[in-house]
C-alpha cells in the first residue's frame, strides 16, 4: 500500500527527488506493456498526462498480456481488482468483508464520493495507521489529481511518455534496479510519442495512449524471480520486494525459501 499513488512514503520521496533536483513530479508504480527481454519490469518512465498539473515518474513492476506499450496501469487507492483479486471478498483477503463496495473489476469505484464506502485499513491495521494511510484518502487523491476521471471514459490521455533513469526513492520501495536505467530523468520519447492527435478511448476497447489504474493487492510480476533476467539487473537490486497482507511488512524474495520463489 505504501507504494500506491499519493501515499505518504511516495510523497516524501517526490518532496526529496524535487529538493535534490529541482523537478517537481509525481511517483507511481504500476504495469507496463513492452517488448523488451524483461517485459518493461524495473524499467521507469517519465509521463505528461492531459489534465495531471504535474509530470510522473512511474516504475513498471507489474506486466501483462491486458497492458499495451502505449498505456501504463496506475497503482491508486483502489483501482479495480483486475483479474488477480486479493484485496477483499475471502477470508484471505487483504481487507475483511465483501466486494459490494468496491466497485468495478476493472476501474474501481466510479467518482470520488464513492471512495467513502471503502474500508479506511487492511485487516492488519497498525502499520498503514502507523504510517499515515487510509485506503480512502488515497482514493480520493487519486480523483483530486485528475489520475482518474469521473467521466466516460474515465482514463486520461498520456500525452507524452519516455524511459528514464529511475530515482533513488522509487528503487529504494520496491528493491528493483534496472542495469540498462538511462542516465536521466527526462528523455527522448517513446515511439508512437508525443500524442498530438489520438485521445484515450476514441474506439471503447482501445487502451492506446491510457492512463489506466489498477490495485489488485497480488504479488507482482517483479516479485518472481522467473520473470528476471539477471543481465538486466542491479547486483542486491534483483527483484520486487512484495510485502504481507498488511501492505507495508516486507517479504525478502531475493533468496531464502524453496526455489526462491518466496
């Protein structure tokens, strides 16, 4: 949860990244569609999204056949479960009760008033208490800072996007370091950008050029060591460090169970 857009943690690393640069953005992790040896995992990228007041640096640690090249999938105060629901509905589940409140598999709830019938905290409370969290204001950040819309469609348009150097707080949160980052934190655009001319959703099943959103409470693609390759890959930076069902505690994947695939 502590890596979920507007938490507390990723603002004190914005307010670090811009007292030490000079830059003023957003942070985020999510998923990424790429074609590269490691499906985008680690791979950061630097976003102009239409209507958002600031850029945001975001870090891929999930993938999936359902996320394009030209789209990324925001992690935000609940997002939608996607096809991966670990977040409510069983006795498992990250937060207790049901899923009627939740809103849609995909997407979530549908406006911020909606937010306030979400559960504030995770079964486990003390350490999103502790530090400073509540599912419900990130909800509502996340309709604040224009991330997710209350229109139709809901997903912003990303108006440019490139690959870039990841910053220091991000990697430091999910123990993930591409070797081949760029070396800093603007760059060339992507191919297929900037957008001038196609708006998110112009076809409905088309995801081209969206910023989407996503919270599924599921260990990431980049918590599992079969989806590394090594080559691409910060020694002791090797792969996503998920955490328990209390959002925060950490689980060490690096190597220390059966087949390490902890």
């Amino acid at each position: 949860m502590d890596w979920t857009f507007g938490s507390k943690t990723l603002m004190a690393g914005e307010s670090a990244f811009s007292s030490k640069t000079g830059d003023s953005v957003y942070f985020g992790v999510g998923s990424f569609g790429s074609s590269d040896q490691m499906a985008g995992l680690g791979a950061c990228f630097r976003m102009k999204v239409q209507g958002v007041d600031k850029d945001l640096i975001v870090q891929s640690i999930n993938t999936g056949s359902d996320v394009q090249g030209n789209q990324f999938d925001l992690q935000v105060g609940y997002g939608g479960f996607g096809a991966n629901n670990k977040c409510a509905g069983t006795s498992t589940s990250m937060y207790s009760g049901g899923t009627a409140s939740w809103g849609d598999m995909y997407g979530g709830v549908k406006t911020r008033a909606e937010c306030s019938g979400l559960p504030e905290y995770p079964t486990i409370a003390d350490p999103m208490k502790a530090a400073g969290d509540n599912l419900v204001t990130l909800c509502q950040y996340s309709f604040d800072k224009k991330v997710r819309l209350e229109t139709n469609p809901s997903n912003p348009t990303i108006q440019d996007m490139a690959r870039v150097k990841c910053p220091d707080a991000l990697v430091e949160l999910t123990q993930i370091q591409r070797s081949d980052d760029p070396p800093n934190y603007t760059g060339p655009s992507l191919p297929g950008f900037p957008n001038t001319n196609t708006t998110c959703q112009h076809n409905s099943w088309d995801l081209s050029y969206c910023l989407t959103r996503m919270m599924d409470c599921c260990k990431p693609s980049g918590s599992w060591i079969t989806n590394i390759k090594a080559n691409l890959v910060v020694d002791r930076k090797k792969v996503v460090q998920m955490c328990t069902s209390d959002g925060y505690t950490r689980i060490d994947v690096q190597c220390g169970c059966y087949d390490c695939n902890c």
